[in-house]
C-alpha cells in the first residue's frame, strides 16, 4: 500500500514538471533546429541519469525491449515531438497529447494484463473530457505538425509499457540512461547531416541554457517520478494521473506567452482535480 501511495505521488510530481514541456518546446524551436534541440536535451537528461547508476545490472535488461525504447521513447517520439511542435501552436500540442490516455488504456490491458474497471474507465475519460475543455480554444484544424504530435502520443503509449517491463530488472536511472543516450546520439547525428549545427546560434548562451532546462527539469527529474510512478502502480492509472499536466501547460501559456485565461479553463480544472482525486483513491489491480 506504501508503493501504491509513493507511485501516485511520483505521478503527480512528474505532472507538475511537464506543465511547461510543450510551452518551452514551442519556445525553443521557434528558433532552434528542432532535431538539434532534441539531441542536446535528450543527452544533458541523459548524462545526468549516468551519474545516478550504481551497481546496476545492465546485462538483465532484455534487449529487444531497450532497442525498441530507444526507438520509439527516444529517437521517433522525440524527433516527432519537436519536428511537430516547431509546425503548431503549444495550445493545440497539449490538446493532442491527451489522446496518451486512450492509447495507453489499450496497452495496459493488452498486454500488461492490468485491471481496468469501470470506475477507472469512466474518470479516465472525464479527465481527458476536462483537458480538452481546458484547451479546446475554437475549432481544431488538424495540420501536419498536428498529425505528428499524435504519432507522439503513441510512441509515448508504447514508451510508457516498454520502460514499466525493463524496470522489473533494472532501475529508473538506467531505464533513462537507456532511453536517452542512445537516442540523443542518433538524433544529434541526423541533426548534423541535415545542416542544422551550421546554424552558430544553437551554440549561444541563450540555447545551452534552454537545453539544460529542457534536459534536467523537463526531462531527467520529470522522467525520474514518471517512471518511479510506472515502477509502482498501473499504467493506465499513471497515465491518467499524468494528463492534466497539459491543463498546467495553459497556466504557463498565460504567463509566459500572454495567452488568456476564460471559463472553459476553470469549469475543466474542476472537473480535473475531481477526478484526478477519485483516480488516486483507486487500488492498481492484475486481471485474474
């Protein structure tokens, strides 16, 4: 029951870390190569993880599960991510990511074997119904970056499952270190064959320090609770403890970027935190 508790609170702190990804995402690659971006932030996140191993059994990690972590987690998710942010507003990313919970509710029951009663179900899906009262700003015009941030949200589903396997041999830093040393190399490699390092100002001050945010808050301590929480509890409950954190991202918009705060926002928070609160109380369950 104490793993229960402590996995919930890693979810909710994980939460609190990724209200600004999309917001410094959007940020950033208004100026930045995208590719470049991501490479740098994903190998600051991941060196940091390195200085966290202790004794670990690398050798128990199963290697197909790390190939396709780095795969989907690190090189496809974060190059669809930046590529696709860079091509869309920070409003309409956050909208999209919510569709995670969808996908990762298959996966959790699929192939996880996890419980999914009706309860957890229908405040699930009331979660992702607040969100997108929180965001939805108008009509939503699907675009191409828009396309991408989707494909984002699956690879983050799938991510989500592959890292919750390889913690039951290893730990949370050297499932990290997996994901994003690997995958900051390869994009940072494919980021150099497309001419984006020619471009001097990604070596500018202003940049590394973006980089560093981007890579320590956004992403090593964000993913330290967020897979300290899949170690612990349900995918799908971790998830859905997950999705408001794009509703946060609004708060920042707002600060940050001068965007309005209406009524929508506040009607959908209640909703949110209702039942975000309900979801905590819930038991994570194996199906018999």
């Amino acid at each position: 029951m104490e793993e229960e508790k402590k996995g919930t609170l890693f979810a909710f702190l994980a939460m609190l870390l990724s209200g600004a990804f999309p917001v410094v995402g959007k940020f950033a690659t208004n100026s930045l190569p995208p590719l470049f971006f991501a490479a740098a932030s994903l190998l600051v996140g991941g060196a940091a993880s390195l200085l966290f191993c202790r004794n670990s059994k690398w050798g128990e990690a199963n290697p197909r599960d790390a190939f396709l972590l780095i795969f989907f987690g690190g090189i496809l998710g974060s190059a669809l991510f930046y590529i696709g942010i860079s091509q869309t507003s920070a409003v309409n990313a956050s909208i999209l990511v919510q569709a995670e919970i969808l996908f990762s509710l298959i996966l959790s029951y699929f192939l996880l074997g996890e419980k999914i009663t009706p309860k957890q179900f229908f405040l699930s899906f009331l979660v992702l119904a607040g969100a997108l009262l929180v965001l939805f700003r108008g009509s939503l015009f699907l675009n191409a970056g828009d396309l991408l941030i989707l494909a984002f949200t699956f690879c983050m589903s799938v991510e989500a499952y592959l890292a919750k396997k390889l913690m039951e041999k290893i730990g949370v830093f050297e499932t990290i270190a997996i994901k994003a040393v690997p995958a900051g190399c390869v994009l940072l490699l494919f980021s150099f064959l497309a001419g984006e390092t020619q471009n001097t100002s990604v070596f500018a001050l202003p940049s590394i320090l973006l980089f560093i945010w981007q890579g320590l808050p956004g992403f090593f301590f964000a993913y330290f609770f967020w897979f300290g929480a899949l170690k612990r509890i349900n995918l799908s409950k971790a998830t859905a403890i997950m999705v408001p954190y794009s509703a946060i991202g609004v708060v920042f918009s707002a600060v940050f970027l001068g965007e309005a705060i209406v009524w929508q926002h506040i009607i959908g928070l209640a909703i949110i935190s209702f039942s975000v609160f309900m979801l905590a109380r819930t038991n994570s369950e194996k199906r018999n």
